[in-house]
C-alpha cells in the first residue's frame, strides 16, 4: 500500500500536488459519504483552529462540519473586527498563540500568501482556505471530486471555464489540477479577463490542448463540463462595458438547449447572476451538489493530515 | 404505542400541529431533565445547521444547547453581515449550499415566510425560531409546557394576556395551541394593540371563552396564569401615548396584591419594563424558569424529529 | 489527601485564593499535557457558556479549547452588538436566562464588578476573564505556572514587572499570587503609571520586597523574570510624553545582552511594540509558550470545578 501523502501535510496551493497525491486523495473522499452518515470518532482528540479574516459561509461551515463529523473540535473566529487582531496584534502573533490551542490551522484572508505564511511559522498543518486573488485549494479538489464522481473519468473531457479567469482564484487553483488530465480546455472570457501569463505557461509546458474565446454559444455543445464564475464588476472601466460581458455570461435553460445530456454545470458559488435560476432545475446543473462533495473532501483531507484512517 | 407524528417533520407554525401531536410533544419534554443532566448521545452523527439572520440569544442558545446535549453538532452563524449573503447570493442559494453540511435546519429571519420557504426548497426537516412578526412555534410549545408542568394542567384555567396582542409573534403562535384546551382567555391590551382579527376568528371557531380589555389590575385576581409581552415604542403616533399605555402594563409586586397564589406570571423575554424587578422574588414570577423550559423542550423536539428516543 | 478546593467554587479575584488553593491548582495544570493530547471525556455532560462583551481573542479560545480538550460543549456568544443585551435586557436578565442552559458561566466585561455580580444572582460557578482594569485572575494563575514550569520554583526569585502598573489590570491580579512566594519584585514603570496605593499595601502588609523605578536597563541583569506589559497610550496628556515612556519600553535584544541566561520574558499579549520581534528568537523568550500553559490551566480550573479528576 502507498503511504499517505498527506500525512502532517501543509494545504497552500494545488500546485504543490503531484497527480499521485490527487488520485489518493479522490479515492479517499469517495469513501466518506457512508462516514458522514454514519458518524466517526477518529479525530476526537483534535482540535482544529478555524481563522476567517474575509466573509464567508460556505467553506467555514464546510470545514466545520468536515471536522465535526469526524469527532473533532472547531474553535476559532470569523468576527475579526472584534478580535485582538483590532488591538493592533500582528497576525503572526496570534497565530503563534492558537497554535498553543489547536492541533491544524484553517485560515482565509484577502492577503496573498497568508497561509504560506502561516505554515512557515507555525508547527502544525497549516490548511488554504482562500488567500486574496491567488489560491483556494481545497474548493479546486472539490471541484475535480465533482467531475471526477459525477462522469466517473477525468480524461477525455472537454472542459470550459467561463467568467473572470484573470482574478479568480478558483481558476488558477484549478487548473494545476486539470493538467494531469488528459483534458481539452476552452477558456472563456471577456478580452480582458483572459487566463493570466503564468497560466498559459503552465498550459503550455504540459501540452494540455487549450483555446481561449469570448462567445460562450458556440462551445457549448462541444462541452462536457462548464464551469461558471463570477465576474467582478469593480474590474471594468466602465458600467456599459460591464453589463454587456455580464450579458454575455448569464447562462439560462435556452443557452443549453443544444447542450450534451451530460454537461455538468458547475460553478464555486455564491453566483450572483451568472446562472438563471432556470437551469437549476435542469440534469446537468451540479452545482449544489457540489457543497456537499466540498464537505466530503474535507472529511479525507482532515483525515489524511492526521493520518486517521 | 402511538406513532411519533414528530418523525422527519417541519416546525413551521403552531397551527400546522394537532391536539394529539401536542400532547405528544409535552409527554416526551417531560423526560428531558434527567437527560440534559446525564448527558445523552443520540444525537451523536447529527449536524444541526443555525442560521440566525436576525438578533437573538435566547433562542440561538438554547438550540445550541439542547443539541449538544443530545450529543449533537451544531454549525451556522448569526453574523449575517458577514456572509455570503452580503455577497448578493440569494437566501435560497444559501440554504442549499448549507443543506449539503447539515441534517437539520433551524432558521430565524425578519422575513415572514421565511422558514415555510426553506421547507418548502430545501429536504431536511427545518425549524421556524421565529418569522418576522408571524410565528414562534418552539416559544409557544415552551409557554404552553410551563403552564403544564407548573400548574400539572392545562384544562379549567383562565390565561390572561397583556401587551401588543397585534405585532407579537409569541401571542399569535400561542392562541392556536390553547384553543386546544378549555381555558378562558382574558386579551389585555391598548385599543391600538387589539388581537388580530384572524385570531378573533380562530377563537371563536373553536369557541374559546375571551374577553378583550383594556385594564390589567381589575382582572388580576380572576387569573391562573398572566402571560405579558412586550410592546413596541414604533408602533405608536406619539410618544406620549405610548408612555400612558406603558404606564398601565408595568406589572409591580403591588398590582399582583390579590392575585392568586398560584398564579404564574410568564414572560417570553426579553423584558424591558413590563414587569418591575421587585416582582422577580415572587412565588409567582416563573418567566426565568421558562427558559429552561425552553431548552428542555427544544430536546425533545430534535429527538423526535430524529427518531432518537 | 486534601480536598478539592475548587469544586463548585467561583473565580472571581486571586484574592480570593490562599497559597494552598494555588498550590493544589498548579499541581493539577502540571498533569493536563497529557490529557489534552489523548483527549478527556470527563466533561463530557456539562456545557460552559461563554459571554464575551469585550474584545477577546486569546482569552475566549483558550477556555473553548480548554472546555473541549475535556468533553464538554460550549455556547455563548461575543457579538454582543446582536444580542439581546442590544435590545434593552439587562445582563443581569440574560445571564439568568443563559444560567438555565449551561452548567458553568465564563464572563468578560469592560463594567468592573461584573463578574461578582454575576457570581451572586447565579447558582452556577462563575469564572471571571477579564472585568474591567480590576482582575483577571486566570491570567495571573497561567503566568504564575509559566514561572513554576520554566524555572521549577517560584521562591528565591526576582521579578521585574514593567509598563503600565496602574491601570493594567494583568498586574493587579499576578500580585495577590506573588505575594505568597518569597520573591524580589521590581516595579518599572514611568511615574504617571506606577502601581496602585492598595496593591502597595498589600505587598507591605506581606512583607514583600519591592522597589519601584523609572528604568529598565539597569534593573535587567538582576532579574529571574521579566513581565512586560502593554503601556496604553490614552492615559498619557500629551503624545509626546507617551512617545518618550514608549521609548524606554520597547524590549529589544540588545537591551537583553546582559540579562540572565535563566532570565524568562514573559507579556500577557497582545504586544504591540513592548517587546521588539528580535527578543523572539532569544531563549529568554516564553510569551509565546504562555498561551499553551492558559489553556492547561483553564483545564484545570474547568476540571476541578465540577470535581472531574
């Protein structure tokens, strides 16, 4: 048997996992439904630190729960106004003080390289949970989890990415995932949020077939997998310039019409207006399934790190 | 052995409940003292999803606690402005997303129709703690368990109710459990403040005996339980009407002279000034026993959702 | 063997404590490394309610993962801004209130008294974390195990206390412990801000040696301890005066070159410039173990409390 890669592992950036630590990890998250229901106990000495410096729901409740289902502990805080953080502590050293509570720190922040950081100067696992424009590792797993339990394969899929793919770090988090596949990308975007430079560098260098455009009618039909994001209105110049990308990238039933039966919709959420309400009825929409598998992930992950399974 | 008509169950509004069901319900709370203090695991698997979109302490904590008690998980927030849905994601995106980390979910919004919507989308049980001005159907089951375990019945008595009997969601969730018992209602308010008309109607469906009025110290004596709410400075045209009539409803020791002694004076908290301080040392006073109450019922109520006991 | 001095007991102030009473905690604190790495369900009935109304990072986690380190749950709250207490109630009311689902009540308070108060109109055991300038009395027991762990004595020792010794209220607190011990104190502090006329008497009525002085680096090479505090510049009448008292206070390692190799640097946290970030690295340093030691000793505190080892 391999041994656990990710055993007292730091979570920063996806591209710190090679294809053989993906596959193990999926094979691992494909077990814990049954665990969810049934409930654990495997983590019940662990405590896990939860820091959220930056808004969120989804992913503080998703590793909470993740944690709770395992037996363990959450402690932590996401009212950061109120916090010591406010009297004028740096970060470092109240992460040095959780670290003397916890056994795994999971942190957000809008700084970019806060959990690299983090890991640097703590001595416990130090988890991603979304550091500003660069990194959301865990959300880019849960993403490959979906495909992966949802089409059964990875390879041979033509996957589109649609929306902000200059800011958005569930992008470049995604993408040093999907070149181990034998995947062709269509990259979708208004001209001026293409893919960034170190992304089509990285494209390139592992020869992953790849074709950026605008329109997102054409390629439709062709997709297997089209994964939706959320534009950000403060990057335009312009309101007009604005609303005539967003109108191009409001997914709705009509727009999938000529869709393959298996399509799978995706998108990280919270959508704003990317997606019409009249696709979520549709087969192909999965992307409240994806929580979920977000929440599964999580379980393997936290698992894997504390070497309990 | 009767079937738990609780099993799986929305708790949306007291109306939706039979006079079997409460009974029910108030049979099992009753067992739930001993429980919360050996400590119970039944619900040791289960994740209890909080979401609090409006303030609140008692009600947040006292899920919280009966949870944990059970043995349960308790995940969500109450710092709204710090989530997603500050975002722009719809409440229904949200409860979707939480839905995928939780097996039941409990909800407290100021818009009405709130937690009937979420049981509506959404397929684990859901639980109303509280409607805009509408419903509190755990508050209610909570009143109507300390009139019963305070005074061993329900039957034969007359309940009087003072404050806003129009804007109060306690009052209007509370009338469609006591028309199940033969009581005699006594509906203490200003002019302003008058019972609904909805509830006048259900009233006198049933053919409950009530009387409306404006006076308190007049009917005092005639009461077996005393049932004050709080009214609303908003709901008035000028201040100085709102001082008289605040004037009458400030329950002292001296008001309560006559009454009887086994009179129970409840108050669904918080209270401002409706009830003076010197009334909190009377045999009477039992509104800081309700919250015990509260929480006791609260377990039973998860525990039968879940078919735990 | 003696009898729990703590069962059923409230922290309210250190004076409340006799030598024997520190003795028996600190030998108990010394034994919880080793549960709060295999785990304890010790606690695991009992619910701690934690009200923060000040903010707090560090205080409120460690009594968090102190409480779950052991088994037990907690609620609470510490966005006081959304709670009841925001609609009008009184803390006297919800405290009453939170006392019906808890077994132990952790309070925090900027009102002086607060925690006394709260001892007194509750049954449940009351621990204070922090009221006001006045006490904050696990603080002290946690700094007073630093000193026992690190230097295995606390008789013989000199300890130079420096900053803001009048309204600091880490300082009023450490004192009463002290002075149980056969310890040399130095008082570094500038002359607006030395320590209070009634912490004086009571090390004179002990028979304590101290000596209050304005400068640090002459006192240094004499010292076994060094604590450190935070001066806050508020209480200074002009920026410039605080900006030279500043000067003198900031611990740096050059400041350090004479020192003790034994010496201990110890600070309550949060620092915001006392101690320089190159005293970190030094040997001298244990501000960063303290935060470790706070939590072993609320383990402690919480496990004797309800008598659980």
């Amino acid at each position: 048997m391999m041994p656990n890669p990710f055993s007292n592992r730091d979570i920063i950036s996806t591209l710190d996992f090679s294809k053989v630590d993906i596959e193990y990890l999926l094979e691992v998250a494909g077990r814990m439904e049954d665990i969810a229901r049934q409930g654990s106990r495997v983590l019940a000495n662990k405590i896990l630190a939860s820091i959220f410096l930056e808004p969120s729901t989804r992913t503080r409740l998703s590793f909470d729960a993740a944690m709770k289902h395992l037996g363990g502990q959450v402690i932590g805080f996401s009212d950061w106004d109120k916090s010591s953080l406010k009297k004028g502590e740096t970060l470092s050293d109240t992460l040095k003080v959780v670290q003397g509570y916890s056994d795994i720190l999971v942190i957000r922040s809008e700084w970019e390289g806060a959990a690299r950081y983090a890991s640097e100067i703590l001595d416990i696992p130090v988890i991603n949970a979304g550091s500003g424009a660069q990194e959301h590792p865990t959300q880019s797993f849960l993403d490959l989890m979906t495909i992966q339990r949802e089409r059964h394969r990875l390879d041979g899929l033509t996957v589109g990415i649609c929306g902000d793919l200059t800011y958005g770090r569930t992008v470049h988090s995604l993408l040093p995932l999907l070149v181990n596949y034998d995947v062709k990308l269509k990259l979708i975007s208004p001209q001026q949020l293409k893919v960034r430079r170190e992304d089509k560098m990285l494209l390139e260098s592992k020869n992953v077939s790849f074709e950026e455009m605008e329109a997102i009618d054409t390629v439709i039909p062709s997709l297997d997998v089209l994964y939706m994001t959320r534009i950000q209105r403060e990057r335009f110049r312009s309101e007009e310039e604005f609303l005539r990308v967003k109108g191009y990238y409001v997914l709705t039933s009509s727009l999938l019409k000529n869709a393959r039966k298996e399509l799978l919709v995706m998108h990280p959420l919270p959508r704003i207006n990317e997606i019409d309400p009249s696709v979520d009825v549709l087969p192909q929409a999965v992307y409240f399934k994806q929580p979920r598998y977000g929440m599964l992930l999580r379980m393997a992950l936290l698992g894997l790190i504390f070497d309990a399974f």
